[in-house]
C-alpha cells in the first residue's frame, strides 16, 4: 500500500550464469511450513584469529554503545517516541525472528541485548547500579549520606515510574504483534 492505493509489483529472477541460480537481488528461496517464501541469504561467518576477533568484538561494542547512547539522547529531546522501544514482548519477538536468520545472528542479538542492559542499568535512575553510584556521588559532594527516609521514597518514586514505562512500552509491543485489519 502506498498512500492507500494497493500497487502491484513482479519480480522476475535472473538466472546467475557463473552460479547456476537465481539472483533475486537479496532474496532467496526458504522452505517454511506453509511452503515457499522469500526470505534473507544466510549470512556467511566470517574467521577471525583471537586478536582480530577480540579486536571486531569490541569494534561492534564500541559501536552499539554509539548507537544506543544517539537513542537515548534523541527520546530526552522527544525527537524519538517511547512507543517505539521494545521490552521483554517486543524482544521475545524479536528473537524468535532473529533466529530463523539463524545462530551467529541470534548471537549477535543477545550480545546487542547485553550491551543494551549494561548501559541501561548504569543509568542514573535510583534502584539500578546508575542510580546507586548517584547517590554515593551525592553522599561524597554533601559529605554525608541521604537520609534512609528520602532514599526509599527516590526507590519508590522511581520504581512507580519504571512500572509505567514498563506497562507502556509493553502495551506497544502488543499492538505491534495484533495483525492490522486491511
């Protein structure tokens, strides 16, 4: 659909004289349940020697960290909407797509859900380790620490707030898994 007017398009493959198969220019032929279905070309895994596979993991670390930090920025100025995050519905879904592409793409996920939860949870919000290195900075600068009263209250505040946002976003992921009526 396109603006609301169905268009109808064909693909024609082309017969790849070197290999003997169809290039459909990305796609491939699977074998699923209910028969044929286009699908991504396995990706090839490439080798790599201990140093230089040490040195492209932390390369795609380094990477993800980039690309989740560009992220977060863009929801705290709202140029991103939280509805477009995902949380234990959304991943489990996402997973389970990741893995018909097949194992060294679900590795690659679970190790971008690692680094997600790492960055997420040194966060400066007050019941993840961000928060508790907060309040020891806070205790530090005023030289002592914040009263048990207040910090529960923070936890508290933070925990009602979290549950939100928890319910939020998985409301969302929902609805991205109801099929749209056409």
């Amino acid at each position: 659909l396109r603006k609301g007017e169905e268009l109808i398009g064909h693909l024609f493959p082309k017969l790849d004289v070197e290999t003997n198969q169809s290039n459909l220019v990305g796609l491939h032929w699977k074998m699923s349940m209910s028969g044929l279905k286009f699908a991504a070309p396995p990706i090839p895994i490439p080798e790599y020697n201990f140093i230089s596979a040490l040195a492209k993991g932390l390369e795609t670390h380094w990477l993800i960290l980039k690309m989740v930090i560009r992220v977060l920025k863009r929801l705290i100025v709202r140029e991103v909407s939280p509805k477009f995050l995902s949380g234990p519905v959304g991943i489990v879904d996402a997973t389970s797509r990741v893995l018909q592409i097949g194992l060294s793409s679900l590795l690659f996920f679970i190790g971008f859900i690692s680094v997600n939860l790492g960055i997420v949870n040194l966060l400066p919000i007050p019941i993840a380790d961000g928060g508790l290195i907060l309040f020891f900075c806070l205790e530090k600068i005023r030289g002592k620490p914040l009263s048990i009263r207040k910090q529960m209250i923070i936890q508290q505040v933070s925990i009602v707030l979290i549950i939100g946002l928890f319910l939020y976003i998985t409301w969302f992921d929902i609805q991205r898994l109801i099929p749209k009526p056409n």
